[in-house]
C-alpha cells in the first residue's frame, strides 16, 4: 500500500471498519429472549476481517 491515503479511500476504510462490529448487548435478549446464550456477532449482518475478507478497492 502507498505511504499516503486519499480522504475518499480512508472514508471507504471507514465505513467498512464500522461494518465489522457486532451487535449491541441489548439486541441478543430483545430477539432471543432473556434466557438464551446467543453471540452477539450472530446477528451482525456484514462479518469482515482484514485477513480472511478483502474488500474490493
């Protein structure tokens, strides 16, 4: 990778980082119900990792 980013590529980086992240606390019981163990990165819709998944720029 070049030693400078352009702002439209550190956006798209961006907003694919945030992408990754995995649903809040709360939403696990609100779908599941209280009772059941569930990982929350189930319900993330977009799973991505640096290493296994590249993003296509």
């Amino acid at each position: 990778m070049s030693k400078y980013l352009h702002n439209a590529k550190k956006r798209r980086l961006l907003k694919k980082g945030k992408q990754t992240k995995w649903a809040p606390f709360w939403v696990v019981p609100k779908i599941f119900g209280l009772g059941r163990r569930v990982h929350p990165s189930r319900i993330t819709k977009v799973k991505r990792h640096w290493r296994r998944k590249k993003i296509g720029m």
